[in-house]
C-alpha cells in the first residue's frame, strides 16, 4: 500500500519550488479531488503548508523501514524545504500556508524574476508588481 500511495504523492502532491538560490528542496503540495479524477490527471496547488513539514519526518521513517534511498533523499529535501520556509521570512516563521511557484524541472531549476513576478500578479492582481528588479520587501533577505 506504501508504494502505491508514495509513487501518487511524489507524482502529484511534491515539487521543487524556484528558490532565488536555486535550491534543490522539495514542498508539499496541495490537491483537490471530488474523487471522479484519476491520479494521474489530478493538478498540484503549489500551495505549501505549515503542517506539511510533518511530511519529511514521515517519509525518513518509511524510507528506512522499507530500504529506498531515493525515499530518504525527498525526505531530506523535504526537510530543508520546510527550514527555507522558515529563513526566507524575516520574523523566521514559516507562514500557516504560502504558494510558491513551482519548477518545470525537478532536476534543474534557475531562479527567473520575471516567472517569479508574473506569478505575483496572477495572485494578486489587486498588488502591482515590483519594480526596478526589486523583491518586494521582507519576501527573501537581501
């Protein structure tokens, strides 16, 4: 049963967000199903959570008990994701959710200003976008 749900997970609820340090981490995700969708077409919210950095703990135990290296390397990456939530904000406190903005690419994946701000606006578009290549203030320490 762990197989089975592991491989789902990895596929549609882990990604690796772009980072301006171009960090190989990996966050929890979120999907909404009303049950009629299969796995494979369901859409990841690039939605991180306070309460999914439980995830990483999880997976290192299941790794161990079930002999996957690979497992202990997302959990790893899981780990160091919930750690950047916390240092990129200035108070150091993860907020209870943020959305980030996910990599095409799990393998490789550069910072891109543009992507970021685009993704700002399509949130927010109330907000006007930075300006001047500037990071809104407090998002990421200079």
């Amino acid at each position: 049963m762990y197989e089975g749900a592991i491989r789902v997970i990895k596929r549609n609820i882990l990604y690796r967000p772009m980072t301006p340090d171009d960090l190989d981490i990996l966050v929890a995700g979120q999907v909404n199903s009303d049950g009629t969708l299969r796995s494979e077409n369901l859409t990841t919210e690039p939605q991180a959570q306070h309460l999914g950095c439980f995830a990483g703990g999880m997976l290192a135990l299941a790794s161990k008990i079930f002999e996957n290296r690979e497992d202990l390397t997302d959990a790893r990456k899981l780990v160091e994701g919930c750690l950047w939530a916390y240092e990129a904000l200035p108070l150091g406190i993860m907020p209870e959710s943020m959305h980030l903005v996910p990599c095409d690419n799990r393998n490789n994946c550069t910072w891109d200003e543009n992507v970021w701000k685009d993704a700002i606006v399509s949130s927010y578009p109330e907000k006007k976008p930075p300006s001047n290549g500037s990071k809104p203030k407090g998002l990421f320490p200079a």
